[in-house]
C-alpha cells in the first residue's frame, strides 16, 4: 500500500511537542523524517514520560512516542560545519521544518532567504507560539500557554477542575 508522502524528505529541526509531533505524523503518512538534534542539547523529551529508567536513559516515553519512523542526527547548529551539514541535507530535502524562536534560524544563517537559495523548492515550516511577527511574535509558549491564550481551554474540561 502506497502512503500518501511517500517519496517526501523532511528535515525536522524540532524539540518538545508541537514541532515533533507534525512531524511524526508526516512520517506515519510515509515521509521520510530527518531528525537534527544538538549534541549536547538534545529534545527535552528524552527525559520525559512516565517511565523513569527509560527517561534517565535518554530515550522517554514522549521522545519515543513523537520520533519512531525518524530517522536521526546530531548537528551543532552554532558551528559553521553542522550548518553546512544542515544545508547538504536541506539540498536533498522537500521540507524542513523548525520551531525555534521566530529569528533564531535567520541568526545561524539558516533562514527561509538563505535555505531556499539551498534549495529553490524547499517548503519551509517555522512553528511559532504567535507567529513570526506581529506584536506577540517574540513571545515564546509551550502548549498550555497557547491552550490558555487561543480560549481552547475554557472548551474542553469542566469548571469545577
């Protein structure tokens, strides 16, 4: 049976939920997913879930979860050769994705301008808390500050809670 991403390389450069989890689900729909991590700053994730052993480990349930179907490497993104690592795969890639601070890629010299002169074709997704600009888009958030701020909390759950 054929997937509907099939043939579809995705370089993820993402960490703890929202950009981790696009990502996976774009792997489960059969793309092939790169996941770059920094070596000594890996996804947050690795120490996370509900199995301790497997969180000391470095391998969490959540990480786990949200990176089968990757495949991985680690890159220092803050040195000039795993940037050029960065743009080689980039080369050969349909889609990249990062949720880093809105800026923080443009700073490394890896923004959109630069990565689509790597790769004319590139998709490139930035997941941000509030967008890339805007009066709120050098405010960073994890879900449950987006949760509280988009009013999906006040829709799920009861009051009483």
């Amino acid at each position: 049976m054929t997937r509907p991403f099939e043939g579809i390389r995705i370089i993820d450069v993402t960490h703890v939920l929202a950009g981790p989890f696009a990502a996976y689900q774009l792997a489960v729909l059969g793309a092939e997913v790169i996941k770059v991590e920094h070596p000594d700053d890996p996804d947050q994730t690795r120490d996370s879930g509900t199995d301790r052993e497997l969180n000391r480990r470095g391998m969490g349930t959540s990480y786990l979860t949200q990176s089968s179907n990757k495949r991985s490497i680690t890159l220092d993104l803050k040195t000039e050769a795993g940037r050029d690592i960065l743009k080689r795969l980039v080369q050969r890639a349909d889609i990249m994705v990062e949720n880093y601070r809105p800026g923080a890629f443009a700073a490394l010299g890896l923004g959109y301008e630069v990565m689509s002169e790597v790769n004319p074709r590139l998709i490139y997704c930035s997941i941000s808390a509030f967008g890339q600009d805007g009066p709120r888009g050098n405010q960073t958030a994890y879900d449950h500050v987006i949760q509280a701020t988009s009013g999906l909390m006040a829709t799920t759950g009861t009051v009483e809670v």
